[in-house]
C-alpha cells in the first residue's frame, strides 16, 4: 500500500472509531457489536501468522461469520437476508478459492515469496494492519446490519428498490468473479503468458472490477434502511475503502505486468487495446 491509499488508511480508521463511538452512545448498534468487534479482531489475528493472509482468509472468514451472526441473531425475512447472504455467499467463495489457490504446486513460487515479505514485516506494521483491517470488516457488515434490524418482522409487499438493485450487483460480481478465475486459471494450465481470453478481452483486470461492483452494491442496498447522516457515512466507509484498494491494486498490477511482459510486443498491443479496469462498450 502506496501514497493516497496508504493514507486513506488512518483516515478510515480514525473515523470508524468516532462513528462507532456516536452510534453505540446513540443506541443506534448495541452490545451485539462488541462481540462482533471481538470475533472480526480475534479472525484477523491470522495477520500475525502471514500479513497477506488477512487480505484473503481473514477478509472471507469476517465476511462469513459476521454475516451469519446477524442472520442468526435477528432471523429477519428471506427478504431481508438478501444481503447478509450474498456476503456470506463471497465470503465462502472466497475462502474456497484461495485455499485452492495457496495449495496448488504452481503457486509454490509466489507462496515462499509470500512468506519471506510476512516474515521480513516489522511486528509493529503488523499489529497495525491487525487494528485496521479488524475494524474493516466490521464496518463492512454494518449495511447488512441495517438491514436485517429493520426490516419489518411482518414483511414489504415489495422488495425495496436499492435492496433489490445492490443484491443484483452483488450477484453479478459473483458470476464475473467465479468466471474471470476459471477463464485465468484454464488458460494458465496451458500458458505462461499474460491471460487475453473471455472476460479479459473487455478489461485486464474483470476481477478487481468485480470487487468494485460487490462494494458498490453492498453500500446501496442499505440504502433504505439508513435513517442519519452518520448511518450513510459508516456504511460507506468499508467500500469506499475497498473501492480505492481495487483501483490501486489494478494500477500495481498493470506495473507488474509491464515489467514482466515489456518486450512481449503482444502484450503492448493488448495493452493498447484492452483498457485497465473500465470497460469500453463502443469502438
């Protein structure tokens, strides 16, 4: 993490403790958050094992479980679960994906390059990230929260439009995502050069795009259901955050690949062609 997104980071922290803080002494989130708090701190532990891993296991695991405990604990409509369900359905996703990924032999390379940066870590960065990436997750549970708290017990005769709308966005995140890693690693199998096929073809980064679309969806489809300024304000913390990793993250990777592929005359003209992160409808 770099520059802006680096200093986004205490900015982001700072105010998701004033917001907790005013919330709870408003009675707006209740004790039910500090035990949440204390499992989405005592998940991101992992960061202590590997730094990295808080960014993959440690983002799935808090997504899941945080999620399955306001489900568990407000038993709201199936139509109120939407989102707590589609957040788990990333969570697990995810938790599948990269434990598949972080088992295979090809990623032997990457995985002790992985172990040598969490290791070469100073201790105090980590306990750093383990703070901040603690209250990350928690806060990106909060749409959810507003969610299934208030929907009411008896039901809507219609499902509300930005529910309806965000769920939509998460869904489709979910089948681009699925789909751009099976494109990549269907093509890795049998190459070892940069992936130009299926979804890569419209952006070279599907995946981060995907993510981009999840968050989005995440914050609107609380929309409804956020009763103060604050409210929208906690709510978008965590994507708003997440969205900028993603941005940063796609211009890291065009970095990378630049270096890796910078006398591959095929990839300079994909490059020229296939745009980063956005898409491009019209020639």
């Amino acid at each position: 993490m770099e520059g802006p997104l680096r200093a986004l980071m205490p900015v982001c922290l700072i105010s998701s403790w004033l917001l907790f803080y005013w919330m709870y002494n408003q009675a707006v989130i209740g004790p039910l958050y500090l035990y949440l708090l204390l499992l989405s701190q005592l998940i991101c532990l992992i960061t202590f094992v590997n730094f990295v891993h808080v960014f993959t296991f440690g983002y799935a695991g808090a997504t899941l479980s945080l999620n399955a405990i306001l489900l568990l604990y407000y038993q709201p409509p199936l139509m109120a679960s939407l989102i707590s369900i589609m957040l788990m359905l990333y969570g697990a996703r995810l938790m599948i994906f990269q434990y598949r990924r972080y088992n295979n032999p090809s990623y032997a390379q990457t995985r002790a390059a992985i172990k040598d940066a969490s290791q070469a870590m100073p201790f105090f960065v980590k306990i750093i990230l383990w703070v901040f990436t603690s209250w990350n997750y928690l806060f990106y549970s909060l749409a959810s929260y507003f969610v299934v708290s208030r929907y009411p017990a008896e039901g809507l005769l219609e499902l509300p439009m930005a529910l309806a709308f965000g769920v939509i966005l998460m869904i489709v995140d979910l089948v681009m995502e699925t789909l751009a890693d099976a494109q990549k690693q269907a093509f890795k199998a049998t190459s070892r050069s940069f992936c130009n096929i299926g979804l890569y073809t419209s952006c070279r980064h599907p995946n981060y795009l995907g993510e981009i679309i999840f968050v989005v969806g995440v914050f609107v489809a609380g929309l409804d259901f956020y009763q103060a300024w604050y409210e929208y304000l906690a709510a978008a913390i965590s994507p708003f955050y997440l969205f900028a990793l993603m941005v940063d993250s796609a211009r890291r990777g065009d970095i990378k690949k630049d270096q890796q592929y910078s006398s591959d005359p095929a990839y300079q003209e994909y490059k020229k062609t296939v745009p980063s992160l956005w898409p491009k409808f019209s020639r």
